[in-house]
C-alpha cells in the first residue's frame, strides 16, 4: 500500500430504495456500516463519497450509482481523480458461491461471473484488493431462482442477522 495516497473503499451495489437489504447490495451495506451514521456523503464521479481521516491516511469510501453491471465507470473515475494506485483499493460485493455470511479477500483474480467486478477490471485491471461477502446460492436451499432473480431478492430477518455478524468483524483501513 503507497502510504503517501489515499485509500479507496468501494461498496457494490444498485442505487434506490427497491434494492435496499437486497443481497446484490451488501457492498453498499458493509461500507455504509463502516463510516458514522451522520456522514454527510456527497455526489462525484457517478458515486456517493465519504471522506475520513483514519490514523493519519485519507480514506474515501465510495457507493457507486451507476447501478452494479457499470460500476467500473464510477471506480475508475475515482481512481484518477484521487490518483489512488491499484493497491490501495479494496472493493466489498456480494458472493453466491460463499455460503451466506462468510467472508473471503483476496488481491486479484478472476470475476467469478459478477457483471460489477468485471466493469471494475475492465477499468482500472484486477489487482485490487476484494472483499467477498457470502450470499449463498438458490441451489443451497434447493430453490429453483433464477441466480439474477437471487441476488436482487430481500434478504430474510435471519439472513440479514447472518450479513450483519459478518460486516461487524470486516478489517477494512489496516496501519
């Protein structure tokens, strides 16, 4: 991590009240859960930012509202801007094949089929740091959903109690 240039923290997700608690948007959850509940964000880039001063780094957090399947356009745009290098950036989304609540990170990779990750690699490339959040699958309930119709689905109480357990113990800004 370049310690002299901000840190990007990215939370996928879909823009507009329909899509609150849906598992698509447990990007936009986990950032929102790490910023005060009074931030004033504000519109730039095609995203809501918030900007903090964590143990003497700048870090922004961003939720872009250029819907998940162009989430790239925001990111990348962010990214230079702020001039922020790939290693700085840490992107938090949604995961069907991790059973609901588990967390996985990782720096680069593949896509694993999500449309917003890959419009984040197509703009700024693939070593960024990923947080993946589990949201199991329809398979794993024997549900015959469609996966697309799945992740834009609500989560259930008990599922959401699952996600917040996993975003409470998220290490995001590390010294």
């Amino acid at each position: 991590m370049q310690e002299n240039k901000p840190i990007l923290i990215v939370g996928l997700g879909n823009p507009g009240a329909q899509y609150e608690r849906t598992r698509h948007n447990v990007g936009f959850m986990a950032v929102q859960s790490l910023v005060p509940s009074d931030a004033k964000w504000r519109m730039e880039h095609d995203a809501l930012t918030y900007t903090q001063n964590i143990n003497g780094r700048r870090v922004i957090f961003a939720l872009p509202q250029t819907f998940m399947n162009n989430s790239g356009a925001a990111v990348g745009a962010l990214v230079r801007f702020y001039k922020i290098p790939i290693e700085n950036i840490t992107v938090i989304h949604d995961d069907m094949d991790l059973k609901s609540g588990n967390v996985r990170e990782k720096v680069g990779g593949g896509s694993a089929g999500h449309n917003g990750i890959k419009s984040i690699d197509a703009a700024i490339g693939s070593n960024y740091r990923r947080i993946r959040i589990g949201i199991g699958h329809p398979r794993d309930f024997n549900l015959p959903t469609d996966p697309a119709d799945w992740v834009l689905g609500k989560f259930t109480d008990a599922e959401m109690a699952c996600i917040n357990a996993a975003i409470e113990k998220l290490l995001i800004v590390r010294e």
